[in-house]
C-alpha cells in the first residue's frame, strides 16, 4: 500500500484526491500496489465532505508518520509550503508539487535534499498544467541540445488577448470578463504582468539546460500596456500578440524574455487561442516539437501531479533524478539581446526615431492619424532602451517581433 497525504484542499488537492479515489483501478494498477490517501492537511474544517475523517491540520503527523510513502503540496504560497516539502524530503517522503513558486524559488535546493534522502521532488503540474511538458525534457531529450524553449505559458492573458484579438476590444474590458468567468484573480498582477510566466520559463529553461536559471534574472513585461490599436498594427504585419517565455542558447549563455511578442500567422503559437497553452521546444537535432494543451484547471492540473504520484510509487526508495542542477546559467546581457521592435510613436518625432533604430517598414492603420507604426531593424536590448528613454514623450508602444521560424 502506497500512502499519499495531501497538503492544501483547496482546488488541486481536492483534484489531486477525486483522482486518486475514482481512478484507484487505473492508478493501483500502474503504480503496481494500491494508492490511497491518508491524510488531507488543510487549516479549515470540511464537514460533510466525503473525506473530512482524513483532515488534519498538524504537520507533524505527516512527517512523523512512517507509512506516508508520499506527500502532495498544493498549499500554495511560499514559505511554509517550502518548509513542509522540505521537512517531508529530509525524512525521505517524496513530494510532488504544482507550486512553481517554490519550485522556481528553491528548486535546486529541495531537488538536491531529494537525492541526498532517496527520494524524489516531482513537480510536472508546476508548468503546463496538464500537459505533459517536463517529463519529456527530463527523459525524451535526453539526446538533444536544447537550443530553443519559446511558450505560451499563462492561460488568463492568452484568453484577454485572444478576446482582443478577435473582437476589437480594450484591455480593461476583457480583464474584467476574465475576472467574471474566474480565470483572472481579483488581483491579476501575477498573470498580467508576467511573473507567473516568468517563473515557468525559469523552470523549463533550468530543466532544459540542466543549469540554474533564476527567475529574477528575466527581463519580465506583462500585457498591461497593450491596446486594441496594437491589434490593429499586428494585424497589418499579418500577425497578433502574444505573452511569450521564451529562451535562447547563445553560445552556451542562456537569452531569457517574458513579454508580449508579434507572432507571425505563420508561426504554429498564432493558432493558440483562449486559454490554451504551448511550449515549442527545439532540439538541435530534433528541431521544433510543440506541446499543446489545457494550462490550468482542477482536474488537467490534478492529473499531472497523479502521474508524479505513480511514478514516484514505481521508484519507492529511489531518487527520479533531474537533468536540473544547482549551477547557475550564465545570462547574456542587453547588448546580446536582439530583437525587431514593432513601435508607435508620435508624427512629429517619426523621422528622428526611425533613423535613430532603423526602419524596415512603416506600417499605418485608419484609425490612428496622430501616429506612426514601425518596425525597426534588429536591435540589441540595451539600444533599444536608450532610445526608448530618449523619446519617452514620443513613443506610445512597442512590442518585439518573434522570428518568423517560431
Ligand atoms: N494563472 C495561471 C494561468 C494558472 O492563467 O495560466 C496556471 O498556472
């Protein structure tokens, strides 16, 4: 018998213990003994709920319980999530997670305690939801050098610019549709500015390059500026916007970027629309793989940690080891950052502004006459932002361009 308990009921956990409980068939036989759920820690009551006799709210017991093989840590949070994964891995439970904020924190770190206590810090749920995206970089390309991790990582923000995309519409409209329909929190700031992709381009990237990549260490925009002319404009470049994660190996230094891009039509991230998400993963071998799917959601994001929970109850006393290792990547800088920026500005400093970044084409929509939209040559980061600090007055957007391979 395999004993799991369950820290935070809330929408995983519970996710996390409908599976166990309806799928006990399918996930007995696969992890080859019987999966069951010992104890749901949560600070509130749950009376009438079907497992409300398995409620505790004591740490301790979980840790101090010898039967508990393995420890689910959907609390979300940091800090005391972080200080009960840890606690459960030094007394050699495995813990399987989609918190990515702990896990894009202290990763290096509870995957090392992992090792030294033979057992195992899985956390597949963290990045993607559902869609299996970690396992494959760990163990399917294994034979590859990753040059390239470009996605579509936060569902809320694909669905307003979708909304947006589609039908013409402001941002602070479809923010409020996507508070309505409980994609966006009452507080977005995590999904609209960009740190909830943030730290789970940190992730694939560690995992990809098999080195440290901090998530504070990545230039991160979110979609706060973007207005329905952007639209308009990208449309003109036969294109729309995007929250892209991206990541590049240059020369063996790691470009990392969260921000809203101009993706092609041509580009197979153009056809995600609403609250998918899709990370392309190129190989330099296997060139570009694309995984595609739902990003969030009790039951998609559940089903990623009850695969972890399988294979973890398959390696019983063994670590499942981790291309992830504590040394840091080494970043590039601005000046090796270089991208096309799409760019409004006002008339008036037009000439000045274009011949300052370079011009490759000028783009004007019908219903922006005090304005003019371009696209600049490639320029590295640190120009570009000396030239945006210069026509601080005078520029009214931009965004870059995604590579039309991507
Ligand atoms: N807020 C996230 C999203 C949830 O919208 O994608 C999954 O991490």
């Amino acid at each position: 018998m395999i004993s799991v308990a369950v820290m935070g009921y809330g929408t995983v956990g519970s996710g996390v213990v409908e599976i166990i409980e309806k799928n006990k068939k399918e996930v007995g036989e696969k992890s080859k003994d019987e999966v069951g759920v010992k104890y749901i820690l949560d600070l509130r009551e749950f009376p009438g709920d079907p497992y409300e006799d398995k409620v505790i709210h004591d740490f301790d017991i979980i840790a101090n319980d010898p039967e508990v093989d393995i420890v689910v840590e959907a609390m979300g949070g940091i800090d005391i999530a972080y200080k009960y994964t840890k606690g459960a891995l030094l007394k050699g439970k495995s813990v399987c997670t989609s918190n990515k904020a702990v896990v894009a924190e202290h990763g290096p770190e509870l995957l090392q305690i992992a090792r030294e206590n033979n057992c195992s810090y899985l956390f597949e749920a963290s990045v993607g939801g559902g869609i299996p995206i970690l396992r494959p970089l760990n163990t399917s390309f294994t034979g590859e050098h990753i040059e390239e991790i470009t996605g579509i990582l936060n569902g809320t923000t694909n669905y307003m610019l979708t909304k947006m995309d589609e039908e013409g519409r402001e941002y602070d409209d479809v923010l409020k549709e996507a508070q309505d329909k409980g994609y966006a929190e009452r507080n977005p700031e995590a999904d609209v500015c960009g740190h909830d992709a943030c730290r789970k381009i940190a992730i694939l990237t560690s995992l990809g390059s098999g080195k440290t990549v901090y998530y504070k260490d990545i230039r991160t925009e979110g979609i706060t500026q973007i207005d329905k002319k952007d639209f308009e404009y990208a449309k003109k470049l036969n294109g729309s916007i995007k929250l892209l994660g991206l990541s590049r190996d240059v020369d063996g230094k790691i470009l990392a970027i969260v921000a809203p891009f101009i993706v092609s039509d041509k580009s197979p991230l153009y056809a995600v629309r609403g609250v998918f998400n899709a990370i392309m993963v190129k190989g330099n071998m296997v060139g570009n793989t694309m995984f595609y799917g739902q990003g969030a959601g009790k039951l998609a994001t559940a089903s990623a940690i009850v695969a972890d929970i399988v294979d973890c109850a398959l390696n019983k006393g063994k670590t499942i080891d981790c291309t992830w290792k504590s040394e840091k990547a080494q970043m590039v800088d601005d000046r090796e950052k270089v991208f096309e920026y799409f760019v409004r500005v006002k008339k008036d400093a037009f000439a000045e502004l274009s011949e300052c970044l370079g011009i490759r084409e000028k783009i004007t929509i019908d219903t922006a006459d005090d304005e003019i939209g371009f696209v600049s040559a490639a320029v590295s980061e640190d120009k570009f932002f000396e030239a945006k600090d210069k026509y601080s007055n005078s520029m009214i957007n931009y965004i870059r361009i995604l590579d039309t391979e991507n």
